[in-house]
C-alpha cells in the first residue's frame, strides 16, 4: 500500500468530512428535530412502485432516478482495529464498493444494491451454515426503522466473549453492557449478512442465526450475480422490511416499522473483505468505524427517507442543496 493512495483516503475523508456537515446543517435547519441526529444524515431515495428493481437479474442498471447513484463507498467506512490486516489502510486495487440504498412505501422496504469489485472472492456455498456467512466476502446491513436505539441483540457463545469485551471499536474503548445471552434476538432492530455465495448471494441474520431466521420472505429478499474479471465484479441486491417488533417465523405477530418521508431511521454497515481464505479477515470495515453495533443500534447512524414525489418533509430548495453538496461525494477512487 502507498503512501500516495494513503493520502488519498486521508483527503477522501476530509472531503467527506466537510460534506456530511453541509448535509447536517441544510437537514437540521429544514426538518423538524429527530432524537437521533448525529454527525452525518445520509439520504435515502425513494422507489417508485413502477420502478422496484429487480433483485435476481445481477445487475444494478434497474435502479433509476436518485436511487442510481450510490449513496456510500469504501471511503466511508473506516478499518476497525480488530479485524485489521493492513494495517487500517485501504487499497483501491484490492477492493471496491459502491453501496446503494433506497426505501419503498408500497412494499414497506429497504433496499440495498452492493457492486463490489474485488480481486480475489472468497464466497459461501449453497450448503455453508447461515451461521458461518460472517467469515465470507460480504455486506452486514443493520436496521432500527423506529430508531429506537438499545441493545437488539445478545448472542450465544462463542460470539459474547466478543461482544462483552471492551477493546473492540476503532479509536477508543466501549463496553458492552451485561445482559441474558440469547436474549432479544434482534426483535427491536435488525441485523443481516449479506454474502457472496455460490450459485447466488445468501442472507443469515444475526449471531447466531439458528436463534432467528427471518431472511426470507416475506421479511426479506436477496439476489444478485457475479461478473468475472478480473477483477471479478459482484452485484448483490436485498430487499429488508425492518421492524419495531419481530417476532422471528411469525410475520403475523411481528410489527413492521412505519416508513414515511422525513423520517429519520437508523442504519449501519459493515464490509467484510477475505482475498485468503473463509474466516481470515483482510479487512473489516464498518460506517461508524465500532464492531460491536450489530449488538447496540444507539451506534446506528441517521439515514433521511426521501420521499418519490417530494412529499418530504425538506423544503424543496434545501433539498436541491443537500444534492448538489452530495454530488460532490467522492467516488470512482
Ligand atoms: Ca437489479
Ligand atoms: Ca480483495
Ligand atoms: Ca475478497
């Protein structure tokens, strides 16, 4: 890795430093005040009905309008010292990830599209335990669509000796209070792997997974496909309802969250990265830079739901603001 490209990233963050201010203010001034904004306020474009993409054909050219445009890239995420091979520092030729996420009334869903562009895939196959997808290429997806915040989750071991610690956030130390193992079980947030696999990407939620299984419809959906290389280039799409209450293999007693424009709800994600082999990590990345938020959705961060025909809550004019200060993301490194 160069000291070039290291200063890349390091300019790259700055800028998006400066940015998510701009965002902030322009949100802050045209909303009405939410619990939960933080430092950044990332939007989330709206789907039309007649435009949901389709989440199997292996490709992101159906995602039209605001949604085309990815909303985050691996610049924005920051190395956790935990799960570090290099050192912190991301190399450009080793991975690339653009990042899409996107909401629809009509189904009551968030939508993700992942392109990743990566050397080297080590990928799960068709009978890997959904307990096990954490150690392959891929995407972690967690969402409080009340943005409630709270701890969400309380695995079993072997993962609590993780989750307990307190060495396990990138630039400072937390600690994770105590609380029943197996208990809560993603009930008032949700957690989800989403990861390369053979012959199509596989969902798992949560640690453990065998505790809750509610990756498939109709809670949730993914597709997706590989275009080979190199570098191999992969595209995977998911559809995720969150909810304020899940109750895991009982949709009828579950209650999914009220998705609106100017609603602030709460997201984060993690990138997972192995050029050697299932388990290994190379790299693992996450939004807000702490490993332990797939357990505590207080380190969620805000995502702004932008509504299709500007029935948001922004005024229009900051809007057209918040996007050109967006435009102005970088991207393509
Ligand atoms: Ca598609
Ligand atoms: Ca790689
Ligand atoms: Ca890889």
């Amino acid at each position: 890795m160069s000291k070039r490209l290291d200063a890349s990233a390091q300019w790259c963050r700055i800028r998006m430093i400066g940015t998510a201010a701009v965002l902030l203010l322009l949100v802050a001034c045209a909303l009405p005040s939410y619990a939960h904004i933080g430092p950044h306020v990332l939007p989330v474009h709206e789907i039309p009905a007649s435009k949901l993409p389709d989440l199997h054909d292996g490709t992101l050219a159906d995602w039209t309008g605001p949604a085309a445009t990815p909303t985050l890239n691996q610049w924005w995420f920051i190395p956790t010292g935990a799960f570090t091979r290099h050192d912190g520092i991301l190399d450009a030729r080793d991975l690339r990830v653009n990042l899409h996420v996107a909401w629809s009334r009509t189904t009551g869903a968030i939508y993700v599209g992942i392109e990743r562009i990566d050397d080297i895939i080590v990928r799960a196959g068709e009978d890997t335990s959904t307990d096990d997808l954490w150690s392959f290429d891929g995407v972690e997806v967690m969402v409080d669509g009340d943005h409630s915040g709270g701890r969400y989750a309380c695995p079993l071991e072997p993962f609590a000796s993780f989750m307990s610690g307190s060495a396990l956030s990138h630039g400072r130390l937390l600690s994770t209070p105590p609380c029943t193992m197996g208990a809560l079980d993603n009930s008032s947030a949700q957690h989800y792997f989403a990861a390369v696999a053979d012959p199509g990407p596989r969902l798992g939620m949560g640690l453990p997974t065998r505790r809750v299984s509610a990756h498939l419809p109709p809670y949730a959906e993914i597709g997706g496909g590989i275009r080979p290389g190199p570098p191999d280039t992969v595209v995977t799409e998911l559809a995720i309802v969150p909810y304020d209450s899940l109750a895991s293999d009982d949709p009828m007693r579950s209650k999914p969250s009220a998705l609106a424009p100017g609603a602030v709800i709460g997201m984060c994600f993690t990138i997972s990265e192995f050029d050697r082999e299932a388990g290994s990590y190379d790299m693992f990345m996450s939004l807000n830079g702490i490993y332990h938020m797939r357990a505590d959705a207080d380190e969620f961060m805000d995502f702004l739901l932008i509504g299709a025909d500007d029935g948001t809550a922004i005024d229009a004019r900051s809007w057209g603001a918040v996007k050109r200060a967006g435009n102005q993301l970088p991207r393509g490194h």
